[in-house]
C-alpha cells in the first residue's frame, strides 16, 4: 500500500476536496507530508495504538476496491460502529485539513457541550494552507496571491477552489 496516496485520497474523501487540490503536481509546500506525519504520530500517542492509523487507511483502501460511492464510504467510516478512537482519528483528519491544526478533544462528562476542542497549529504554512480559506474564498490575514482590489469583483464558484 502506497501510504501517501491512501492518506490524500482518505483525506480528499473526507474532506471533499480533490486529490489534485490536496497534492497538487506542483508542490512546493508539500503540507500533505506534515499532515501525514502529525496524523500518524498524534493519533498513535493519543489513542495508544500505533496501527490505528493504519487500519484506518487499509479499511478506506479495501472499501474503495469494492466500487462503493465517496459517500457511503465515508458514511462507513464515520460510522458509530467503529470504535470511537477510529471515528476520532478520522474527524481530527478533518479539522487537521481545514485548520491547519491539530485539535485536542477534551470530554466534559454531565456538561451541555459534552466537553471542549483546543488545538495547536502546526506551523504558518499549515495556517496559511488550512482548507478553510478555500471554503471561505478568501485568505488568511497577511498572505494572499490575489492581486489588489480582487474583493471588488464576484468570486469564483466554490468548485474552482474545491476541484469538485
């Protein structure tokens, strides 16, 4: 198993955006590695087992072969079957994507939220690469390669940011 490829298109599932957006062919923040290095070893020393991340991406990799539909997979993995280190490891791939950040989960047993998410960001290419100025169509504070005056104009569809 090729573990880059498995963890962008996991990671391009879960996410929904493309492949191509998440590993462009030209790549020269490669935040994909970072990613896969922070998942890999956070979720490990969180949950205290070293082949959950693995499981994760041999279970996304076997229900692809099955020709199932982005959506059912992703329904599959995200299911309340799994255990909740699994679904766990999944939507912290998630909020890692889109914030650049790894975020910590803190339960509060008996409270009204049920407890509370902090997090850490990874670095400013993280920040800046965070999915969630893509959904937004805009750009973190101090970086952007829009030229002066681009909020005057109508944006682009959100598929032009997404690749879906």
């Amino acid at each position: 198993m090729d573990e880059m490829k498995e963890f962008v298109g996991l990671s391009a599932l879960l996410t929904g955006f493309s492949t191509s957006v998440l590993a462009p062919s030209l790549d020269p923040v490669d935040i994909k590695s970072l990613y896969l290095k922070t998942w890999l070893d956070n979720v490990a020393r969180e949950s205290g087992d070293a082949a959950l991340t693995s499981r994760i991406l041999t279970m996304f990799s076997d229900l692809k072969s099955t020709g199932k539909d982005d959506q059912a997979i992703g329904e599959q993995l995200l299911s309340e079957q799994n255990p909740p280190a699994f679904v766990l490891a999944c939507q912290q791939l998630i909020y890692l994507w889109y914030m650049g950040a790894w975020p910590q989960v803190s339960a509060q047993p008996g409270t009204d939220t049920g407890g509370f998410t902090s997090f850490t960001t990874l670095s400013s290419d993280s920040y800046t690469s965070g999915l969630v100025w893509k959904v937004m169509q805009a750009h973190p504070m101090g970086d952007s390669n829009y030229r002066y005056g681009y909020w005057a104009e109508q944006p682009p569809a959100l598929t032009d940011f997404t690749g879906n």
